[in-house]
C-alpha cells in the first residue's frame, strides 16, 4: 500500500479528497505556469515596430483641472511624435492621456485595464483596451509593452506602478527606460528616500538609485527627456 493512499502510484492520480495533495498540484501546476510565462517573455522581434510611452496617474483627477489639461497636452505632443501613448485606461489622467493621444489620431490610444468594483469600463478615448483580473499580470503588460514612462500625480496605486518600474530599473530587469516624474509632488518623494534610506549605516540603497527617476515640473521637461530617448531608439531600430 502507498503511504498515501489519496495518491495512486501506477497512475500518479491525486484522489480529491486529499486535500493537502490537491494544493500541492495546484501550486506545483501555477509555478510551471509561471515559469512557461516566464520563458516567452524572453522572446523580442528582432527590431521594434512601435515606441510605447506610458502614463500613470490618478483616476480622481477631474476633466478642465491644470494637471488634467497638463497631462493631455504631453500625450497629444508625444503623439505627433509618433509615440503610442499606454495607460490603466480609467478615468482622470489616464483618460487625459488618451485623450491627447486619441486627438493626434495616427498612434494607438491603448488602456490596460484591472477588475475593480468601482471602475467597470475604459475612457472612451481608448482605442484598443487589454482587460486584468489582477495587479500583477497588468503591471507585468506595462513593462512589456512600454519604452518609457510617465508618472503625473496620483495616489496609491500609481505610487505603486512607480515603486516597481523604479525597483526593476535598479536591479536591471529592464533597462534604458525614461522614468519621469512629472509635477511638484514627486521631488518630496525622492527627498523622503534620500533622507530615510541613506542615513542608515550600511545605507539602505545607493546614491545611484536615487537618481533614477527624473523629477520635471511639467509636461514640457518630460515631452524633452522623451522626444530625446525617442531619437535613439529610431536610430536603434532603423
């Protein structure tokens, strides 16, 4: 007789009723998954056929207020660049990006969405929307799809999108990737860091870190760093 007897040894069966057995297959089953995820995302064409920019920001921003207008105008003149603008595809400045990318008309206007109860459909200025069940395989398309980022202010969870685009640009998970910070409430931010983290003895990260994000006050700073690093990627991609 087997030493369980829920796991039949001729045919490897896990009998249901063995509950422990059941979520072992369950998490053996999800890390293969990942690990297959993993793997294609390895996978690249041999050049790039679009430059993607995104832009996070809240969702309680409301339409005619100054960041909402500031917001717009950075995705409209990234657009006429020729870059697709990408955002979480809700309202406030994400639907402010769209919709300057939407009015430019010549690149896509592309939301990346997550379930939640009090949010149930994308901006209308959306023209291609991908839809998550969860946080964290929406915020693995971001990086995927983006060539740059732009964070306008916002709260949680854009402080979240920041905290991971910065941490991977730190470990070199991804690289040569514009993270603009764009507006007065950031520098307060990377202030908090330098005081918080450096005085530590050894330091908590390293002066290099700091620095990765680039702090601008407007759209017109951002619009620059961008227009540069879109300029190069042409060249590499040519």
């Amino acid at each position: 007789m087997p030493e369980n007897p829920a796991l039949d040894s001729r045919t490897d069966i896990v009998r249901l009723n063995n509950e422990d057995a059941v979520k072992q297959v369950i998490s053996n089953v999800v890390l293969d998954l990942w690990d297959v995820v993993n793997n294609l995302t390895r996978l690249r064409p041999a050049k790039d056929e679009r430059y993607s920019v995104t832009i996070f920001g809240s969702a309680r921003t409301r339409p005619g207020s100054t960041i909402y207008e500031e917001t717009k105008r950075c995705a409209a003149a990234l657009a006429e660049l020729g870059c697709d603008i990408i955002t979480g595809g809700g309202p406030g400045l994400m639907q402010a990006a769209n919709e300057g990318a939407a009015a430019a008309g010549k690149v896509g206007s592309i939301g990346i969405r997550v379930d939640l109860p009090f949010e149930q459909d994308a901006n209308a200025f959306v023209r291609q929307v991908f839809q998550h069940r969860t946080f964290f395989t929406r915020l693995h398309q971001f990086v995927l799809t983006s060539d740059a980022f732009i964070v306008a202010p916002g709260g949680i969870g854009t402080l979240l999108e920041v905290a991971m685009i910065w941490q991977l640009l730190q470990v070199r998970h991804i690289g040569d990737m514009p993270l603009i910070l764009m507006g007065d409430m950031w520098p307060g931010l990377i202030e908090w860091a330098r005081e918080s983290m450096l005085v530590f003895d050894p330091p908590l990260a390293s002066p290099n870190d700091l620095v990765i994000p680039q702090c601008v006050p407007g759209a017109s700073e951002a619009i620059e760093i961008i227009r540069e690093h879109h300029a190069q990627w042409l060249k590499a991609n040519r």
